[in-house]
C-alpha cells in the first residue's frame, strides 16, 4: 500500500519510507497515540493463537482499569517473590465479589507490579456473550479447558484461574471470606502435567464492593444467567447502584506448591488430585483469614 507525497511531482512513496510519528514535531503523547492508531487501522499488530492482542490490552484495557487499582480500591500487593519471573506457573485465586472484579484487579497487579500477562481461564458463560467473549481473547482470557490449560502452561505462562466459579463470585455476603467448593481439580492435573508450580492467592477486599444481600432468581432463569444478585444499592439506585464501592484491597501470593516431583501421569490418579487441591484450598483459606485481619476495616479512608 502507498500514499501520495504533497509535492509538484505527487510521486508516491511506501509507508514504510514515511517518517514516523514520533518524529514529526508534535508532543510525544499525541504521537504515540497517532502511531497506536495507525497501526490499528492498517492491521499492523499482533494476536497469539489464543486472540491474544498485547498491544490492545497494555494500551487501552489496562489502562481503563488502572485508576480503579491504584485510586479506587487502592490495591496492595504482597510476596510477589513468589510469582515466577520467567517461566509458567498457575496462579490459583478465591473469587468474589458479584461481578469478577477481582480477575481484573489480579490481571492489572501481574502486569503491573511482575511484568508479566495473565492468562486467565474463564466460564463457558463468557464465551457465549459475542462482544465479552471478543473481548476476553483480545485481553488474554481463555475458556477453562484442559487443551487450553495446558497448552499455556508448556508455553511458560502465567496461567490464572478461580476455582470456585461462579459458587465464589455469587455466594451471599453474609458467606464472604469462605471459600467454596473448587470443583473436581483439573486445574491442579493441569499442573501436574506440564510440571508448573501452583501459586495460591488470596484476594481481600473484592467482597464488599457489591455485598449480595438477594437474588432474582426467576428473572436469572429467564436471561441464562447464574444469578441476578440484589445489593444495597441495586436494583434501588439503578445504574448508579452499580458502582463498586471502594474498599481496600490486599492481595497476596503464598509459597509455590511444587508438582514436578510428579510424573506428568500422576495427573490421571484421582485420589493425588483430589489431595492436592484440598490442600490448595486449605492454604488460600488461611491466607485469607491472615490477609483480612492484616487490612482491618474494609473501608479505612472513608469511614
């Protein structure tokens, strides 16, 4: 493709020769945002095979969500230590919060404050809304499957998933803090078979942006949905109600549990995997317990 030069001659030069945005006499800002959507409209970017658009969530996405981080819920992280620098690992996280706030808040503190993307492993659900689900891959989301899984962990990623589903992000307040059921623990044989360590990860704060007091269940049924949850703001102050209020967060990220002691067939051995996830359940249950009481009051700034 070429574009024509304002000159007596009109010759036409390649794009490639023109000079770039960030050479042109204008404030570095303003360039990096022409240069961003010049190579959005010529397609001149990246995806993985998953969708995975790096450029798009780094630019815009994260940088939507950062204020709600750093100003709003004003996240504190801890142990990052234990967050591999360079190599894969299945980051393993309680989920709350009514809506999944909390796999946002994890995604922007791994790229933030690690350096590294998250690839989260989401619901079925997700995946059959047309725009959330483009968007999901665009960002780095991919659907909870064991090909999927695995495919990541042998490629060296940050794999994080939410055992608890929709049982933890749609439990009532009056429940908050106690961990659900973590299903049947393929996300641990996925582990196992790529020989990864899983990091287990306590989230405190997300409870209480959205504190469940009801459900509409019939009118859940009615559009698909797992639940349609009533809070002290919603559905009484409508849209306004959906605001999350701005607790505090802490997330901190326990000691590695090692699975390449474990030949990759031990991953079919029910029994192992039913221990094991116990076992991870039981230590993110305690490091949130530990991390709640670290951070007292949910709402220190302002009450």
């Amino acid at each position: 493709m070429s574009v024509p030069r304002e000159d007596d001659d009109a010759e036409i030069i390649p794009i490639s020769a023109a000079p770039s945005f960030e050479e042109l006499e204008e404030p570095d800002s303003l360039a990096r945002l022409l240069a961003f959507l010049r190579r959005r409209i010529t397609g001149d970017y990246e995806v993985d095979e998953f969708g995975y658009d790096a450029e798009l969530t780094d630019k815009v996405v994260l940088e939507l969500i950062r204020p709600l981080y750093n100003h709003w819920f004003r996240v504190e992280t801890a142990e990052l230590k234990n967050v591999p620098d360079d190599s894969g690992a299945l980051i393993v996280a309680n989920h709350s919060g009514t809506l999944p706030m909390d796999a946002l808040m994890l995604q922007v503190a791994m790229h933030d404050e690690v350096g590294r993307p998250l690839r989260l492993l989401g619901a079925d659900l997700v995946y059959q809304l047309p725009l959330l689900s483009h968007l999901s891959r665009k960002t780095g989301h991919t659907l909870a499957c064991r090909e999927d899984a695995d495919r990541l962990l042998r490629k060296g990623e940050l794999v994080g998933v939410f055992p608890e589903g929709f049982k933890g992000v749609g439990k009532p307040f009056s429940e908050r803090y106690k961990l659900q059921r973590f299903g049947r623990g393929g996300f641990v044989a996925s582990a196992i078979r790529a020989g990864v360590p899983i990091v287990p990860t306590a989230i405190v704060g997300a409870e209480e942006i959205y504190p469940k007091i009801g459900d509409l269940k019939s009118l859940a049924r009615l559009l698909g949905l797992p639940y349609l949850p009533i809070t002290p703001l919603f559905p009484l102050l409508g849209p306004l109600g959906l605001v999350p209020l701005p607790s505090k967060w802490m997330i901190e990220f326990g000691e590695p549990i090692r699975t390449d002691e474990f030949e990759p067939s031990a991953a079919d051995d029910p029994m192992l995997v039913f221990n094991l996830t116990d076992h991870v359940r039981e230590v993110i249950q305690q490091l949130l317990n530990e991390l709640r009481l670290r951070r007292g009051h949910a709402f220190p700034p302002f009450f």
